[in-house]
C-alpha cells in the first residue's frame, strides 16, 4: 500500500468516525429535546408571566415590572405557607430517617422470610398519596374512625377528639400520615447501602475491640453517607412540595394553619385565577430550591 493509500485510508476512517459519533448524538437528539422542553418550558413560562398582568379579569401580556414579587414579600400568607412546610419538613424528613435506618439495620441479617417482608414494609410507598391521606382521614374520624374507638376502648371514657380539625392534633396526624408512607423509601434506599458496606471494615473494627454501636455510627454510616445524602436530598425536596396528604386530610385548615406552600399556589392560581402571582411564587420557589441543592452538593464534595 502506497502512502497516499494509507493517508485515504485513515482519512476515510476518521470521517466514519465522526459519523458515527454525530449520529449517536441525533439519536438522543429527540428525547433530550422532549426532556428539555417538558423540564424548560414551564420554568421559562412562569418567569415570562410574572412579569406580566394575568389574572382572571385582566390579560395584560405587556411589561409589568417587579411588582408582584413586591407583593409577594409583603404577603403574610405565602410566608405563613412556607413556614408551615418547613414545619413539616423539619419534622417528618428526620423521622423517617431514623425509622428507616433502624429497619434497614434490623433487616441487614439474615431472616427467614425477609423478601416477604421488605416487600410487605413497601407497600405504602406505592399507594397513591392522594389514597393515604383518604385513608388516614378515616383512621382519625371522630366517630367512626378506629383509633378514637380504640383510646375510647383503653382509656374506658368517652374521647371525642376533631382530629383534623383541632389545632393541637392536626399536624400530629398529617406527619403520621406523611412518614407512615415514606420512610420505607429511606429504608429500602438504606438497606441497599448497609448491604455494600465492606465486611472487613466492620471485621476489622470488631478485631480492635470496637462495639456494635461504635462500629454502626463511625464505619458503617460514614461508608454509606453518600446514598442516605441522596435519600436525604429526595426525600427533602419531595417533602417542600407536600400537597396531596395535606389537602386530602384537612385542605390546608383549620383555615390556614396547615396550608403549605404549594396549596398556596394552587389556590392562588387554579381558585383566584391569579396567574402572573403564581408563576412569580413558583420561579422564586425554583431559585430557592436550586441554591439549597447546590450548596448542599458542594458541601458533599467539599467533605470528601
């Protein structure tokens, strides 16, 4: 082969090879367009319509300003309502943390029967939320429900508890709700960890005389702290964006005093019809969300 055959013969390679690296990337071309535009499109929208006058009587699609962010910060109850989801927040994702860490340390040996059960302990996790918070406003119904008939039962009185109307029960029973449905989604997560957890770190720790809970907090947790800060970061944002439970159990009462934030917006935009406000809660929501996420990565990759 001559020389000039070798260069047609590596030119014709190189061109096959960026052919084929292009086509690979037309075949992806669609499904990210779709995913960008899914993903994009309603996040560029509410920035769009903030700016703008839309509400149910007026269509004013000129330039409107900054003034309903102005009226966002002066709007009590939007920060009530972000409140009242940090409130839950703060509470269940902890909770179900633990619950879910002390299951899934509790099933890490072996146990005759554990398919079974993990795959009893996951079932509220695929029952619609909408389904739960129906169910768990029956469980507490005053009169019918079971539970008052069963601390009626206990105590020998007759307790007539509102329990999703009275303040001092209300939150009580949207967290049960909330964490009876989602901490085995922490456990299953967790117990995937502690399953690939090297077994000659805990050996070794057990040779130098380390105890069972000094082993578990101090090999164990650092080994697996990457998947439960995903576990953590999920369930974190699932829980900002909490609707179905709270609005099937009590719509946000006793008037509002468990409306959280994406309640707020849905009556604000789907009730009052006030679209430009709405679009300007949920783009500042956004830009919250995306700062928490980000510090909150590169906290993790600092630590390591």
């Amino acid at each position: 082969m001559t020389i000039a055959e070798a260069q047609a013969a590596g030119g014709f390679r190189t061109s096959a090879l960026l052919q084929d690296n292009r086509f690979k990337y037309w075949l992806i071309a669609p499904a990210v367009f779709v995913m960008l535009l899914v993903g994009l499109f309603p996040i560029i929208y509410s920035l769009v319509v903030s700016f703008q006058y839309v509400t149910m009587m007026d269509q004013d699609y000129s330039w409107y300003g900054f003034g309903w962010y102005e009226w966002m910060f002066e709007d009590d109850r939007f920060w009530e309502s972000l409140w009242h989801t940090a409130l839950i927040t703060v509470i269940a994702l902890p909770c179900e943390l633990f619950l879910g860490l002390l299951l899934a340390r509790l099933f890490l040996g072996p146990l005759r029967g554990k398919p079974i059960f993990i795959a009893i302990i996951l079932l509220p996790s695929v029952i619609c939320p909408i389904v739960v918070g129906a169910v768990w406003r029956l469980m507490f119904d005053t009169r019918y429900g079971p539970i008052t008939h069963f601390l009626n039962w206990v105590s020998g009185a007759d307790i007539q508890i509102t329990w999703v109307v009275d303040p001092n029960w209300v939150y009580p029973v949207i967290l049960v709700a909330e964490i009876w449905q989602w901490f085995p989604f922490m456990f299953l997560i967790l117990l995937a960890g502690l399953s690939n957890v090297d077994t000659d770190l805990t050996d070794a720790a057990a040779i130098d005389g380390a105890g069972f809970w000094t082993t578990f907090w101090r090999v164990s947790l650092p080994a697996i702290w990457p998947v439960m800060f995903i576990a953590i970061l999920i369930r974190g944002l699932d829980l900002v964006r909490i609707f179905d439970i709270v609005f099937v159990v009590t719509k946000g009462g006793p008037g509002t005093m468990t409306e959280t934030t994406p309640i707020y917006m849905y009556i604000t935009g789907f009730h009052q019809f006030e679209t430009s406000y709405t679009g300007a809660m949920v783009f500042l929501i956004i830009v919250l969300l995306s700062i928490i996420v980000v510090a909150a990565l590169r906290r993790v990759e600092i630590s390591r």
